[in-house]
C-alpha cells in the first residue's frame, strides 16, 4: 500500500527515485507470488485465493524463508557433527536432546494456553497480562524443576539408562530450551512473523559457528555439540527479552493465572505423552547400540525433523489463527483436501533427502531404502496429526483433552510395538513402529472432528 503523503505546498516534500520505483516493483513481486500460489491452492481446496488466505500466505512466506534458511543451516550442522562425532558421540548427543524434551514438559506447559487467549486479546493490555502472566508461571515452575532434577539426578539417570553427567547436561538443555522457546512465542502471538523468522535463522547459524569453532581433533564429544546448542539459544532468547521488553512485565492476573492452568493441567498429561515419544531412542539404546542411535537419528533429521519444521512454519500462523476463527469446520476441510498432495509431494521428497543426507553423513551410517521409506511415510503421517492436534488446541481445553488422549494412545502404540520390533528387526522395526504410532492419534483425532470443528 501506498503511503499517504502531505501536500507539497505544506511539506518539505522531495520526491525519491529509488521509492517510486521500489514500490511498483514489490507489489508486483507480491503479486506473482500470489499467481505463483494461487494455481496450486485453487486446484486443491477447490476455491479462489481470497484476501484471507493471501495475508496468511504472506505471513507464513516471510517465515519460511528464515525458518527454511535456519533449517538448512541446521542441516549442515547436524552432517557436520555427525560425521565430526562419529555414530557413539552423535547417539550420545541424540539421547540427551530426548531425555531433555522429558524434562522440559512441565516447563513450557503454560506456552499453548498463552498463544491461544493472547492472540483472541482485544487489546495490547490483555496480552501484556497474558504474556507477562505466563511467563512468570513457566520461571518460577522451570526454577522449581530444576532444583528437583539436580537432587534426583542419581535415581532419574538411573531410570533413562544413561550417565549422571549426561543427565545433568539434559537439564540445562531443557531449561535454555524452554527459555527460548518462551521468548519466540510472543512473537506469534503479535504476528511479529520477519522477527520469529530472522530469530530462527541466527540460532542455526550461531550453533553451526560455535560448534565449527570448537570442535577439533581433541574435542570430538557431543558435549561440544551441546555446549552450541547452549550459547545458540540463550543469546537469541536474551535479544528477544530486550525486543519484547514493553510485554514481559512483573504483572500477575490471577484471572489469566487461573484459565492458564486450568487449560495445562488437561494438556499436561498429553504433553507429556508427546514428549516420550522420543522414548524409541532409549529403547533402541536398550536392545541394541548408542551407535544405532546415531543412525536412527541421522535418518530422524532429513524426515520427521524436516516435517515437523515444514509444518512448524504453517504452524506459526495457524494457531493463533486457528484460535480467532469462528469456522473451524473450513480449516478442517481443507486440511483433509491437501493430505493427498502432502503425501504425493512429501514421500519421495523425503526419501530423496535422507538419501543425500547419507551420502554426507560418510561410510559409517549405513543407508537403506526400506527405512527412508518407513520414515517417509511416518513424516506424513506426522503433519497431518500435528494439523489435527493445532486444530483440536485451538478450540479451548475440550479439545486439550482431545489431543491429550491421542498422546497418549500415540506413546502406548510405541512403546508396545517397539519393543517387540526393536529386538527383531532393529532400526527397521523402530521406523515401522513409527508409522503405526502416528496413524492411530491421527484416526482418533479425525473421529473426534465435531470438537475439532467447534467455535
């Protein structure tokens, strides 16, 4: 749009070769990548490309180019550090981001609750006592924990199977973690979209730089991949704190503290289902090798981890979206008009990147066909779960305890199934388990769809 501009008589008015013809030529770049989109959106939800869905076309665009660029940065990070490491290191490294995501559950409970009754605000002083609200619940319970797991450290390593020292270096994930992840969910709520993307580009690039500068001959342990993880995310976290400092106030609202906990506590135990999911790793730990951890990984990443962040993007918005829609049965349909040309589109995608992941990987990761595919068909299955599960959260805690069941069918699946499979067939029979373990969630949450449709 146009900037209104004072008449000349009455302003010192210059005019500016490079703005008139910069605007022309982003609006008509704009306009091409709304041609460019408008072809595959109107052969898929069978409808034209309306206002609506261009402003949400534009807002997840400027988060998938820092969010695409964070990724690919990320990717080169994890190659690098797994061949740098080695399958026993880089398994080290994936088991204590597992046991982590563990403990961080609790941590970030108060996140959803926060995006959904902050982003239906009417005003800026609604959201300051949401955001400030919230974020002072997540400290104080973060504090908390983190005392708890520092003196339990020698029962709770025991319970994981893994070392004290891996343990402890667990806990300090979870908490930076969850410290940024804190920080970058205003961002959404204030569909500050160009800030959460560019935040997202230079975590990736400060862990890819700290761990190259490093790592070396004589330090090749997945603490130097940790310690990245640790200093990428803090500094960002403590940039957004100053970025965001007008809605972090010493504010607590009793009311928002009380809708807050209410909605958590039926999330929790979901939650926490969703978060041992990531219990295969342990359990191939168990049955097999750390060094089939790192292989289970190195194919986990170019897969579930690369459609996890495809949808994160759409994610970004939808949610917030999602949570202001009064016509959540559209959002559904459409979601179940595109899950063909995601599976089209996404599997051999996939599968052709796990195979150029592997290439780079280096000699000791073994690859197979059969366990690209398996995890392929699974990254599907994941995208459409998550769509069904953001849908469900958006619609207030009848729809947590919706998602809070499928969790947990999705971690009895797993867990059943894994350790018949894992002493099997081993890595395959963990990718096989993956798929079974997302596609039972999937077909609850798509019977529950009167309250996955309700406003």
């Amino acid at each position: 749009m146009l900037p209104v501009l004072k008449s000349r008589c009455c302003s010192n008015y210059i005019p500016n070769k490079a703005n008139s013809v910069s605007v022309p030529l982003v609006a008509n770049l704009r306009q091409f990548g709304y041609r460019l989109l408008s072809a595959p959106y109107e052969l898929i939800f069978k409808e034209e490309m309306g206002g609506e869905a261009q402003r949400f076309f534009v807002s997840t665009s400027q988060v998938a180019v820092g969010t695409l660029a964070g990724a690919l940065v990320t990717l080169v990070f994890s190659i690098t550090a797994a061949r740098a490491l080695g399958p026993d290191e880089f398994g080290s490294f994936s088991i204590m981001v597992t046991v982590s995501v563990i403990l961080a559950v609790l941590m970030g409970l108060s996140m959803a609750p926060m995006i959904k009754y902050a982003s239906g605000a009417q005003n800026d002083a609604i959201r300051v006592r949401i955001i400030s609200t919230s974020s002072i619940q997540i400290a104080l319970l973060a504090a908390a924990l983190t005392a708890i797991y520092v003196l339990l450290t020698p029962q709770l390593s025991r319970l994981f199977g893994i070392s004290s020292a891996l343990f402890l270096f667990s806990i300090a994930y979870a908490v930076i973690s969850a410290f940024f992840a804190l920080m970058m969910s205003p961002l959404r709520i204030l569909s500050r979209m160009k800030a959460y993307a560019l935040a997202n580009a230079f975590q990736s690039v400060i862990l890819l730089a700290v761990f190259l500068a490093f790592v070396s001959d004589d330090m090749r342990s997945w603490q130097v991949a940790a310690y990245s993880s640790y200093v990428s995310y803090a500094v960002i976290g403590l940039i957004l704190v100053v970025y965001l400092r007008t809605y972090l106030r010493l504010q607590f609202d009793r009311f928002w503290a009380k809708k807050i906990i209410n909605y958590s506590l039926f999330a929790a135990p979901g939650a926490f289902a969703a978060a041992f999911l990531g219990v295969d790793r342990l359990l191939i730990n168990a049955f097999t090798t750390t060094a089939n951890v790192g292989i289970y990984n190195a194919y986990f990443l170019p897969s579930i981890t690369v459609a996890l962040m495809l949808w994160s993007i759409i994610n970004a918005n939808f949610f917030p979206y999602a949570s202001k829609s009064s016509d959540r049965e559209a959002l559904f349909r459409k979601i179940n008009r595109a899950v063909p040309y995601l599976a089209i589109s996404l599997v051999p995608s996939i599968v052709f990147l796990e195979f150029v992941a592997f290439i780079f990987y280096g000699s000791r990761y073994p690859f197979s066909w059969e366990i690209a595919f398996f995890f392929a068909i699974a990254a599907v299955i994941v995208v459409v779960d998550e769509s069904y599960a953001s849908l469900a959260g958006s619609v207030g805690t009848s729809g947590a305890k919706v998602v809070t069941i499928s969790s947990v069918l999705a971690l009895a699946v797993l867990i059943s199934v894994d350790v018949v499979l894992i002493p099997l067939i081993g890595i395959s029979g963990a990718a096989l388990t993956l798929i079974f373990a997302n596609l039972a969630p999937t077909a609850y949450l798509y019977s529950k769809r009167s309250i996955l449709v309700r406003s």
